[in-house]
C-alpha cells in the first residue's frame, strides 16, 4: 500500500548466568525479575535452573533473556564448566548480612572470568548483587567497601538489592543489559568504554561512573 511503512524489530538473545555462594537468593532474585513475585520457602537448586523473560527494550528491539541459575553449592562448582558457555553476562550475589559470601562472590568472579569471554576477548559484563538488604545485620563498613572491591574485581558496579521487597533487581538487570547491548554492537576488535554505576546506601540514589574495560 502506498505511503505504508514497515517496523523492522530486532531480537536479542543473551545468555545470563546467576552465581553466588549457597543460600544468598540468587533463584529468588530470578522469581522475583521474571515472575513479579517472591516465595518465602527456600529451594535448593540442583545443578543448573532455567528461566526466560522478555522484555522490549525499546520500540525496535525485544530482548529475550535466559537466566541459568547455576547451584550455588561447592560440589557442583567443579561441574559447570558447560553451563558457562556462551555466556554474554552474569549477576554475581552475596548476602549483604554475611561477609563471607563476598569472598564467595570473588572466586565465583574469577571462575567466570576464567571460563568464558567475549569473543572480542573481554571479560563478560558481570553486575554484582549486595542481595538481603531488607535483612537486619546489614554491614556498613563492607558496604563502604563495594567500590573498590568492584572496581578490583573487574564488576561494571554493584546494587543492595532484596527480592522479598523487590528493591534495585530491575534496576541491576537493566544495567547489566545496556552493556550486552553494548557488547553486541561493538565491532569485536574495537575498544569501547564499560559503563560503571554505584548504588547508593540508600537505594534509589545513584552516581554514574565510567570506566574502560
């Protein structure tokens, strides 16, 4: 018909890993993005979960994501060499009321890094997820530590995030996605800047850094 235009949409498909020590929420923070809701009985993962969730990014593009929910148990670390291929970016979680899992979330920081990259060579853009901050016991100085530790730990930045209250998760996915984006488009053999973002004690207030990978 004359005078008609045509929409041409572009898909996306990125492969997402969700690492972290047992027990810090990573299958709740998945629940809680794709399913709007949050369940109070704890599940072990076993091995690897799956999920899917699309979103539109803007009017031209949808974005499909699949999440792997990868068992955050030390046995299991030794098996996952397979469920990190492929990978186009991670959230790494810790629990915010227990320092030793950000210890966690550094091995687990360095056996992503070491399994898989871009094919431009960079490391994936990885999100680091300060999860349980609803929670009392909450630590001010090891908050007070998070942007040095990302910043060292190669992490583009990091959110306090709960997902019983639904705090900063859609806020850190969406982070984590403009870099694939970015990632995706980027010629390969081309430079390009990694956009760095601190979240507040307080979520909600941010402060955008930048920084080159």
């Amino acid at each position: 018909m004359a005078g008609s235009t045509v929409t041409v949409c572009t898909e996306e498909l990125f492969k997402v890993l969700v690492i972290g020590d047992l027990g810090v929420g990573k299958s709740s923070i998945i629940l809680r993005y794709v399913h709007k809701r949050f369940d109070e009985t704890y599940k072990l993962s076993i091995g690897v979960d799956f999920s899917l969730k699309t979103i539109e990014w803007d009017t031209e593009t949808v974005v499909r994501l699949q999440f792997w929910d990868i068992a955050g148990h030390e046995r299991f670390k030794k098996m996952s060499r397979a469920y990190y291929k492929r990978a186009t970016g991670a959230l790494v979680v810790f629990d915010i009321t227990n320092s030793s899992t950000l210890e966690g979330a550094s091995q687990w920081k360095q056996d992503l890094d070491s399994r898989v990259c871009l094919d431009s060579g960079h490391p994936v853009p990885a999100v680091l997820l300060a999860n349980k901050c609803d929670m009392t016991g909450r630590d001010g100085d090891l908050v007070s530590s998070l942007d040095s530790f990302c910043n060292d730990k190669g992490f583009l930045g990091w959110f306090e995030t709960s997902a019983k209250d639904d705090i900063n998760i859609d806020e850190a996915v969406a982070l984590l996605v403009k870099q694939m984006m970015l990632c995706n488009t980027s010629p390969s053999n081309e430079e390009h800047d990694w956009e760095r973002i601190k979240v507040s004690q307080a979520p909600g207030e941010s402060q955008s850094q930048t920084s080159c990978c």
